[in-house]
C-alpha cells in the first residue's frame, strides 16, 4: 500500500486503528532515524539503510505484520538496491503461505518505480469534509470555553477546506493567540496561509485582486450573472440542499483590451476568493511526462486550497496544434485531455474563469455545456460604456468628473477599447503635469484622443476576423 500525504500523525493514527482492529505488529523505518519503535519514534538500532533493513525483512518469518517505510520517495529515488529487494519482498508476502504482512510506504508524494506497479495500490489519505471541519472548529473553540457564533462557523469551515487537520488547528491557535477571539476575522489568516502553499510550489501565481466589480465598465449581463453566481457561492450549503449544483466557471471571450483580465480580478473580489492564475505555457518541461506531471500537481494544488477562481488566461495559446500532429501536439493533446477530465470531474470548490481571444483555435469539445457554465463574448464598449469607462479612469485618479464632458469624449472615441481609454487618460494627466501642472481639460483629453490609434486601427484586419468568428458561433454578449 502506498500512502501518499503530508501528515504523518494522521496516517499514524490509521495505521494505529487498522494495527489494533488485526492485532498486528508494527515495524517502522524513516530515513531520517532508521529502525524505529512506532510509538514514540526513538532508534532501536543503530542507524541501518533501507536496502539492509529490507534484507533482515526478507530473512525475518513476518506473521501478522505492518512494514511501515517513511519517506519512501525519498529512499527509493536512485537506488535499484532497494527497488529489488522492495520487489523481492512483495513477492514473498505474495506466494510464501507462511508470511503475512503488509507494506505501507508513507510519503508526500507518489514515485512509484516501473518494477513495483503491479504489486503496490495507491492510497491519498483525504483532507476533511466540511462535517469534520466544523467538528474541529467546534472542538477547539469547546475547550477555550468560549463560543462562535453560526455565521463565523460557517465562514471559516468554507475558508478551512482543502487544509489537513493539523493545519486547521494551528491557524486556529494563531487567530485566538491575535484578538482572543475565534471569528470571520480569521479569515484572512486562513487566506495568507494558503497564499503561502501556493508560493512554495512555484506552479500558481496567486494574483492580488484589487479590482471590484464596480470598477469594470459595461458588460452588464456578465456582471448580473457573476453577482448571482456569488450569491450561490456565499450561500453554498443552502444552494446545495435546494438542488442548485455549485458553480463550475465561465469563458470569457473576445476583442483585447476590453476587460477580461480586469473581470478576472474583479470575480474573485466579487466572490471573496483567492484568484490563482494557471500559465499553462510554464508547466511545460523538457523531460517525458514532466508537463503532465506538472499540470497534474497544479490542478490537485487548486483543489487543496479550495475555495478559490482558477484564471487560466489566453487559453488558446495553452492548448495550440492540438490534433496538428508532432512531439509538441501530444504533448499539448495529453494536457488538454487531463484539463478536460478535471473540469468535468473535479471535487473541490475551484471556480474557472478562462479568458480567449481566439476561440475558433480551441477544440469543441472545451466548448459544449458542462464545461462552462457559459460563455460571454465582450467587444468594443459601445457610447454609454465608454462614458463608463472614462468616468471610472477618471475617478481612479482623483479627477473631478464633473469638469470633463465624458459624452463628448465617449463620441470621440468609437472603436477604442477599454485599455485604449485607458491609455488616453493616462496620457492626458502626465501631459497636463508636464505642463506646469494646470488643470486637465476634455480639449486636453480630445488632444490625445485625436493623437491615439486604436487597436481596432491599428489591427483592423485581424479585429474584423475575429468579429466574423464570433458572430458565427452564436455566443451570448457581455453587455
């Protein structure tokens, strides 16, 4: 059996119970202090290498036995010696009637030699459900002699999942050790803790997000939608009990510069989540099976700190030539394949948020209903969103609206995009304090405009293919 998990102290406690409910005998070696009591982890020899302990295994009549490797990665990882004799007793349990025993290699991570498929079964010792996180809560706050009230409980096993039973604990310990308190304000302990598992495994960004909804112009309908899939996510279990199924993700497509990535940011904000951003492009490796491995240890790492917004942004380039045959295509075929198998599949509370440009590039199969929640297609703000537009840029500088005639700058400006306002705004202020500071003006700001070309200018061509695609598929707008 092989155990794959973090905790030690948990999988000691099962292989406690499963020892006690045989009557087995347990045998322990870690690599950190050789042959060791079970119990309380001390040397009963001095230190032996795994490949001599292995040998006294094999010559040792084993009945009714636990063999307990620790850090099995670790020992097997270039040493043949040890995968032989790791083979050789497999097949003594397997076809000597007089020995009975089980293996179990505990370890954080599977690495499970060619030689030992066949005999080994692979065990991930389960995080808590939300049942047992509550329990933990209820636990600790009982043994304080203190309360928490059910909103607090329930903010903080939704903030608790995807974190081992030690882990909740300690964050727990911190938050009473900071105000004596056990409440929605640890939350935010709990946020920084996850924020810290994904900066250690150098696969995810976690991505700050700033933005709020508010801050994106237009794109009305996406953003109806989105508040009513927040209101489902801050009322889960609620959602859950009447039959609403818990949100999956949602594509946004379309025209550059006009929100995607800004509607990234602002969801998670909405939605009060971690936002982890997915760079498809950095999983891959240059070893065979190490770009799978990659996006799998991603994906799995989502799930563990769930709740939280998956960005994967421009998912076309992630998944380019899949189906154009080559090394790099099946390479990008196997990635899209596990991609789609998690999303249809996935457990935990991980909310996609795709971002493209292209979309004729993806395969239909990421398209059709299941996926996604659904699709919107955003284009070039029309008069009123760039009035939007222009207002929120304006009053993100500290500009006084009032004195700029943002309908005059919104007729000049048709065919900008919302990073093209941007741009010209920028623009303005710098020249306005280039200028000895003096007042920004719309003239000042029509200046600009009357000197800035579009992207929808600049790129005329591809803009238009783009626009025929997306008219031909059918996709519902953003605004």
């Amino acid at each position: 059996m092989y155990l794959v998990t973090f905790e030690e102290q948990q999988a000691d406690a099962l292989i406690t119970r499963l020892a006690a409910e045989d009557k087995r005998k347990i045998f322990e070696w870690n690599l950190a202090r050789g042959v060791v009591s079970f119990d309380h982890k001390q040397p009963l020899i001095d230190y032996q290498e795994l490949a001599k302990t292995l040998e006294n295994w094999l010559d040792d009549e084993l009945t009714q036995h636990f063999l307990i490797i620790k850090d099995a990665h670790l020992a097997m990882r270039d040493n043949p010696l040890v995968v032989a004799r790791l083979k050789a007793l497999a097949n003594k349990l397997l076809h000597d009637t007089d020995t009975n025993a089980t293996v179990i290699l505990v370890s954080s991570q599977a690495c499970i030699p060619p030689e030992l498929e066949k005999f080994i079964t692979l065990f991930d010792l389960p995080l808590p459900d939300e049942e047992k996180i509550r329990s933990v809560i209820n636990d600790f706050v009982g043994k304080l002699g203190e309360s928490i009230d059910d909103k607090s409980l329930a903010d903080l096993t939704l903030a608790f999942r995807g974190l081992s039973e030690h882990e909740i604990t300690q964050l727990l310990y911190r938050g009473y050790q900071q105000d004596g308190e056990i409440n929605s304000d640890d939350v935010a302990l709990v946020l920084k803790e996850k924020e810290q598992i994904i900066k250690k495994s150098g696969i995810l960004d976690m991505v700050a997000t700033a933005e709020q909804l508010d801050n994106v112009g237009g794109l009305e309908q996406l953003k109806t939608w989105l508040e009513q899939k927040a209101h489902v996510l801050h009322n889960l279990n609620d959602a859950l009990d009447f039959g609403v199924e818990a949100p999956k993700g949602v594509m946004i497509v379309g025209m550059p510069g006009c929100g995607k990535s800004l509607t990234a940011k602002a969801t998670a904000s909405l939605f009060k989540l971690p936002l982890l951003r997915l760079d498809v492009g950095s999983l891959m490796g240059k070893y065979v099976g190490e770009s799978e491995s990659n996006m799998r240890r991603a994906l799995q790492l989502a799930e563990a700190v769930s709740p939280c917004v998956l960005w994967v942004d421009e998912l076309e380039k992630a998944f380019v030539g899949i189906g154009s045959g080559g090394a790099g295509s099946e390479v990008a075929t196997r990635l899209f394949g596990y991609f789609l198998t998690w999303m249809q599949d996935k457990t935990g509370a991980v909310f996609v948020l795709a971002t493209a440009n292209d979309i004729s590039a993806l395969p239909p199969e990421l398209l059709r209903k299941g996926r996604f929640d659904e699709i919107f297609y955003v284009t070039f703000p029309n008069a009123s969103e760039r009035e939007n537009i222009f207002a929120i840029h304006l009053k993100k500088r500290k500009k006084n609206t009032s004195a700029i005639d943002v309908k005059k700058l919104a007729e000049k400006t048709d065919g900008f995009s919302g990073a093209d306002i941007e741009a010209v705004v920028k623009e303005a202020i710098e020249m306005a304090f280039v200028n000895n500071r003096t007042a920004l003006t719309t003239e000042g700001l029509i200046k600009v405009i009357d000197n800035t070309h579009p992207l929808k200018v600049v790129m005329k061509d591809k803009v238009q293919e783009y626009a025929d695609k997306f008219a031909n598929l059918k996709i519902k707008p953003a605004s």
